[in-house]
C-alpha cells in the first residue's frame, strides 16, 4: 500500500470536504514529526509530500488522530502507545467521559461503540494499538465537528460551570492543575460516590501532585544553593 496522507484520511474517515482533509492532516502531521507515525517523505514540486505505506502505519495513524479527540497534546498520545501506565490511566479518562453518555459537548456518541472502545483500550496484553483498529464512538469526529481550534477538552472546558464534582476532577486532571485536581479528589471521598469506579484516577490525580510538589521542592533548593 501507498497512501498520501490526505488521501488516507479520507479513506478511513470517509470525509470529502477539503477543510475537514486539511485539519486532519496538519494533526497527522503533528504524530509523523514526534515519530509515532512511520512515513515516507517525497519531494513533490514545491514541497514534501508524506505517504503512509504499511498497514501497522494506516492503523497506527487512525487510532493516534482518534485518541486525539480526546488528548489534544501530540506527546500523550504518543505515551499511550508506548507506555502502559499512561494507556491504563487514559482508558480510565476516556471511560469516565463517555460511558453511558449519548452525547458529549454537542458531539454525539455511539454508545455502543464507546463500551468497545473503553474494552479495547483497557486490553493491554492482546490489543495492539499499532495492528489492531480501535471503536470508533463519534458520528463525527470532534476536531472536525468542533473545529481546528477547539477539541473536547477545550469544549469540556467552556461549560465547566455546569459540571458535577466528577467532571470537573477529570477537566482539572486533563489541565494537570493538581491542586484543584486533589480538591476534587477530597470531595470525592467525602461523598462516597463512585470513589471505587474513579480509585484509578484519583491515584492518578495524587501521583501527579506527589510528583509536581517534588519538582517545585527541587526548583527551590537549587534557587537557595
């Protein structure tokens, strides 16, 4: 096989507008320089042009531009297939925001789909995100029916005044703000409320607070030196 990679993305999202072509290869683009995408570069007339030519980096492609929907930074994404703990913890992320949902900031969900996909995510011995493709749960994808300039965080974001405790934990995780997150872990516990189901992430939320209250502990001892 041997696919332009704009040609590719209208084959697996079946897509046929040239704006909606465009904002899906400027986000491949961003996963073939940080290198989670394999593709090969041609010198067309007056720029390179990117082909995709195995199967593993059509799939690979398709599932980095899905889980992008939910993670805007090129950087996690890429974690995911590469690290275990993070792909535990986003799987955790993705099913808290979509499970048993119909619909998420405007965007509409098959919920269906969204089960598989949490299942699939969550199969770490036997689901290859390089070979095997994951559910999709959108009707349309997020970065097109939302634009190139907002994704599901940003959206998520925008309404966080109606969200519950739960919601706005996952919004404050996904900003990596860990003082607000550990707030809402607190509240959490004091409710009782689905703490066993969110257990994961409130590790999570408390790791990363470890880790940063560490780094700033560093930052001020070199600053005293």
């Amino acid at each position: 096989m041997r696919y332009k990679i704009p040609e590719l993305l209208r084959k697996v999202f079946n897509i046929s507008s040239a704006e909606d072509s465009k904002i899906l290869k400027d986000k491949a683009m961003s996963f073939v320089r940080n290198g989670l995408v394999q593709a090969e570069a041609e010198q067309g007339i007056h720029r390179k042009q990117w082909f995709i030519t195995s199967t593993s980096g059509e799939v690979t492609l398709y599932n980095a531009l899905l889980l992008n929907a939910f993670f805007p930074d090129p950087k996690r994404v890429k974690s995911i297939f590469d690290d275990v703990k993070v792909r535990e913890e986003s799987a955790e992320i993705v099913r808290s925001l979509i499970l048993d949902k119909q619909a998420l900031v405007g965007v509409a969900l098959l919920s269906s789909k969204s089960q598989l996909l949490i299942g699939c995510l969550n199969d770490i011995e036997t689901f290859d995100l390089r070979h095997k493709t994951l559910p999709n749960p959108f009707q349309t994808l997020p970065q097109l029916a939302l634009g190139s300039n907002i994704g599901l965080l940003q959206a998520l974001l925008a309404q966080t005044a109606s969200l519950d405790v739960h919601d706005s934990l996952l919004s404050a995780y996904l900003r990596q703000d860990w003082v607000e997150a550990m707030s809402h872990c607190a509240r959490i516990k004091e409710l009782h409320a689905q703490s066993e189901t969110y257990r994961e992430l409130i590790e999570s939320v408390e790791r990363g607070y470890q880790e940063a209250y560490e780094f700033d502990q560093l930052i001020s001892l070199f600053k005293n030196q």
